[in-house]
C-alpha cells in the first residue's frame, strides 16, 4: 500500500513538474542578452558610486588612482556600447559623446558636452583639481545614464535581426573609430578598448552559434582579432590597414553570413552604408539614394543623364552666361583649381573656395557651412545665390519648358498625367540624381580593402596607418569616405574650428564665420564642414578660402596645431593645438596614402 501512494505521489510531482515547465517562459537569445546587458550595467553603475565617486570627492584625491578608476569605467562601458550606441544613442550622446557641444540640425537645439570624454579631459594628462565639482558632476551623470540604460533595456524587446544590426555596427565603430583613438585621444588606450568591445560581442554572439564550421569559424576569427590587438597595443605604431584586411573585414562578413545562415529577419532601414554590406569596403556599400527629399525623388538612369545635361547648360543661371560645370569642371575632379571663381558677371571672387562634387551624394549636409541637408536644397541655393547664378529655379523651369528637347526628357525621366509645366522640384532632382552618380568609390585603397594586396605600395600602407593614428587626421575624415560624415550610421556631418588663416603668412583667422552665420552658437564661430581627403590631390587648392596650394602646405598646417599652433588666438579650436611631431618622411607618406584615395 505504501509502495502504491509513493508511486503516486512521485507522478503528481512528475505531471506538476511539467505543466509548470510547459508553463514557464522559454529563454530565447534575445531576452538572454537583455538579462546580460541589464547586469553589465549595473556593474557600470555600482563601480561608478561605490568606488569612482567615493575616489573623485576624498579630500585629498590621488591622481594615479582616479586615472585607474576612469579606464575600468571606460572598459566597463566598451562591454555595453554595441547596444547603447545602436538601442538608446541619445542617452549615449550624455555617456560617452564627444567634448564639444553638439547641435542638433533643423531645430538648433544645443547639447552641452557630458560624459566619459570630458572627465577624461578632467583627469589626463594630468589631474586638475579645480575641476573636482565638475567631475563629481560627470560621474553622478553618469550614473543617471545608467539608470536610463536600466528603464530602456528592462523594458522593451529586442529582435534578433536588430542585435545582428547592432553587432555588424559595432565592428565597422571599431574599425572606423575605435583603432583610430576617436573618443580617448589622451588616454590612448583604443585596442585594450576595442578588445573589451570585441569580447563583448563574442558572448552576443555566441548565443547564436553551434557546433558547425561556420560559427566556430566566426569566434576563432574574434579570438584571434581580440588577442592581436590585447598583444599591439601601441597607437602610433599600430597596424590599422593589417587589422581590418585580416581581421576586422572577415569578421563583418562571417557575421552576415551566421545571419543568413540563420535565416533572421531583416528589419530594413533606409541608410547610407546597406545593411546588406559585409564590410565597409563592398562595392555597392553605400546607397546613393539614401539622402533623397522621398522615394519619389530616387535616382534612375532617365533623371541622371537629364541632370548632366542640365549641369552644362547656362540656361539656369539669370544671364545665361554660368553653368554648373563653369566652377565644377568634370577634368578637374569636379572643382576649378582656383583659390576662388568670381561672382557671376565680374572679377570679384566668391566667398569660397569651389569643392568637388565627387561622393558629394554621401554626405547629409551640403556647403562648407552644412546649410543645405539634401542635394536638392544645394541646387535651388546656388541657382538662386545672387553671386554664384543670380537666377531663379521658377524663371529655370519656365525656360525648360518651352525647351521641345527639354520637355520631352522632362517627360521621360517625371511621367505625369497631363503635364503643363515642369515643377522646380524635377529640376532640382534632376541636378541631385546627376551628382548622386559622380559617386566614385573606387581608388586603389578601396582595391587594397577588397583584397588586392598589391593595389597601395608600403609607403602609402604607412601613410593610411599614421593618417588613422600618430596624425590623428582618422578622428574627424572618417574612413571608409574620409570626410565628416560619422560613422557607422553616417546620418551627421562634422564640422570643426581648425583655424584656417586669411592667407599661407598672416597669422591672423580668416574672417569667414563658417557655420555660425547659419547658427548663432559661440561654438559654431569659424567652424566648416570636414570635407572629403578622397581626390584631394586633384582638387587643390586647400581649405575653405583656398589658403594653401599643395598638400605639403596642408600638412604642415596640421602639423603645427592648426591656428593655435601658427600663434592665433582662437578659443573655441576644436583641432588638437598640440604639435603632431611627424617628420618629414611621415608627412610624404601621408600624403602618398591620400593620392591613392584618387578616383579611377
């Protein structure tokens, strides 16, 4: 009798077992990670009170321990940017944004610099202890970004083809930003950085992978990325062009194959680098379309071979007498080689200097003053600017359709019903879709990236390592187009206060106020657009005023601490204003490394 109830006692226990497994909720990839994330992040917040804070308010602070503590808070981060980054990047702007303030395009709204890179500012190279308050501040902000991290990840649900997104986006960071010292460039700890961040993904990812070739293939390919860059630690002589051919790019491309592997979905965003891309160097990385005013605004072979024919013609310009390509000249990589081209009906120069229209389709933000966010915008200004083609786009359109070939390629390239008129707008698209295939990513670096080893010679493999280290040229033109658009999502456009000089002897400022005749913000005064280094052998000469006529010049500029360095006073520079140190030998190898960016 006995044997019979502890038979069915156990298969109660048996049958309750299971209805309360069939009951409980099954532990996907997904909310695995969440649960991680939200520890790591609690591992960020306590080590930032318990031990940062308690450091930064003793009364009598020591320097080598804050240091020490700031580094651990760094890599306690780097474990949790993936996410932050890609999931919550307004709460990041105030964790680890950049030391300058930030504005925010179209509403002028000013974000006032926070976080990890200005405490660094606080703490290195030496300690200021007159800054103890404010770096009692930072870290207690610090803490509250936490919090925020806390309430976002307990409380959404992360998708599976978001974290491959997020993970892919974290390598193209590190490659384009994080070996290139972009947000610690006193401390320089960027590959001990990279590695934490690379580990971290390592265990993203391994909630994924199996037992078959490919995902062993995948780890062993981070393992081996991560113990490189543990063992190379040194930034000046760190070999970044070794790293991602080796490492950096097989690693994108084995995490877009797990992901089709896997068949995850793919929640589609419209941006400019694909993400169908499998390294930043793909052929058809980049959509040129990204940027365009709406679908119906897309390029198609009808619009670009009407917007060449447009850019040669007079016809929109108030006198007939300018085209487009009067200052834009195809045989001279789209510029004019002139320090500046006058305003239309006379000798007086123009206000600025003429830049390229090669790549101009991949950045957000147009002019050296970012004033325009689409190409579209850059046609109407020009056209209408009383100095550049004193026209006007309605006088231009009225033209064009009394034109019989123009109105029948106008009806080719916009189909519409019972057309009467050509609209401004067909004009201006028409002009931005014909600047949008001057895209020309193509050069022997790109064939270099691709896989042709023999595409750049060692001098030029030397220049792109010191361009993306030593000479600090990587932290603001951004590989892989090596202007200001920041990557990985390249949706903002850089601009900095470099310094440039009225002339190549007069150690005075230009007077050229850049952005800040657009935006009345003391931080935006002399500031320009980071504009591309690709082609720029072809395009002098130099800078926004087109103060100086070789690269030499250029580099020597650079070399010296920008305005600072030649002696101007200037308080809001945004350039580093200490000496770069590089020799002359560097120097020719920088600017041999910035030919082989020249367009095939």
């Amino acid at each position: 009798m006995k044997k019979v109830v502890l038979i069915g006692i156990m298969l109660v226990v048996v049958v309750s077992y299971a209805l309360l497994s069939s009951g409980e909720e099954k532990v996907t990839p997904t909310k695995a990670i969440a649960r991680v994330l939200l520890t790591q992040i609690d591992d960020l917040s306590f080590f930032l009170k318990d031990q940062f804070q308690t450091a930064a308010e003793s009364n009598s602070p020591n320097e080598k321990e804050l240091q020490q503590l700031f580094l651990q808070a760094r890599l306690r981060y780097k474990k949790i940017e993936w996410a932050a980054e890609y999931f919550d990047a307004a709460t990041t702007r105030s964790v680890n944004g950049p030391p300058v303030p930030e504005v925010e395009m179209g509403s002028g709204q000013v974000f006032e610099p926070a976080g990890l890179q200005i405490i660094e500012g606080y703490l290195f190279p030496r300690y200021d202890a007159t800054k103890q308050k404010e770096l009692v501040k930072q870290i207690k902000m610090l803490q509250y970004g936490c919090n925020k991290y806390k309430t976002y990840f307990g409380n959404i649900d992360i998708l599976d083809g978001q974290v491959f997104d997020a993970v892919r986006l974290e390598v193209f960071r590190i490659l384009t930003l994080g070996i290139a010292g972009f947000d610690d460039p006193l401390t320089q700890k960027s590959m001990t950085e990279s590695a934490v961040s690379l580990e971290s993904l390592k265990s993203v990812l391994k909630y994924y992978t199996g037992n078959d070739e490919a995902s062993k293939k995948l780890i062993s390919q981070i393992s081996a990325a991560t113990v490189y860059l543990q063992t190379h630690t040194g930034f000046d002589n760190f070999n970044r062009a070794e790293f991602i051919t080796r490492y950096g790019n097989p690693i994108s491309r084995s995490i877009s194959d797990l992901e089709q592997h896997l068949k995850i979905h793919v929640i589609r965003y419209n941006r400019l680098l694909r993400q169908d891309a499998k390294t930043l160097f793909d052929p058809n990385a980049f959509d040129v379309n990204a940027y365009v005013p709406n679908a119906d605004a897309v390029s198609t072979p009808q619009k670009v071979m009407l917007g060449k024919m447009l850019f040669s013609d007079p016809i929109l310009s108030g006198t007939k007498t300018r085209s487009c390509r009067s200052c834009h000249q195809p045989e001279k990589a789209f510029a004019d080689g002139l320090i500046k081209n006058t305003v239309i009906g006379t000798k007086q120069p123009l206000k600025r200097n003429t830049p390229t229209l090669l790549n101009a389709g991949l950045q957000p933000s147009q002019f050296y003053d970012l004033r325009a966010t689409r190409l579209e915008d850059q046609v109407s200004n020009v056209v209408q600017n009383p100095d550049e083609m004193h026209g006007s786009m309605a006088t231009a359109a009225e033209r064009l359709w009394q034109n019989k070939i123009y109105r029948q390629l106008f009806v080719k390239a916009y189909p519409v019903e019972k057309r009467a008129a050509i609209d401004t707008l067909e004009v201006m698209n028409a002009l931005g879709s014909y600047v949008r295939s001057l895209t020309a990513l193509n050069s022997r670096f790109d064939a270099y990236m691709r896989g042709d080893s023999k595409a750049m010679n060692k001098d030029e493999l030397h220049g792109f390592n010191l361009f993306m280290g030593k000479a600090k040229c990587g932290t603001c033109h951004y590989m892989p187009l090596f202007n200001g658009n920041l990557p990985p999502r390249f949706i903002k456009m850089e601009s900095e206060v470099i310094g440039v000089p009225q002339s190549a002897t007069a150690h005075v400022i230009d007077d050229d106020l850049g952005r800040f005749n657009i935006i009345q913000t003391p931080s935006f005064k002399h500031a320009f657009k980071v504009t591309t280094v690709r082609n720029a052998s072809r395009t002098a000469p130099y800078m926004h005023n087109g103060v100086f006529k070789t690269l030499d010049e250029v580099m020597d500029f650079y070399n010296k601490g920008g305005g600072t360095g030649l002696g101007i006073k200037i308080d809001n520079q945004t350039l580093p204003f200490d000496k770069l140190n590089l020799s002359a030998k560097e120097s020719k190898d920088i600017i041999a490394f910035i030919k082989s960016l020249d367009s095939r």
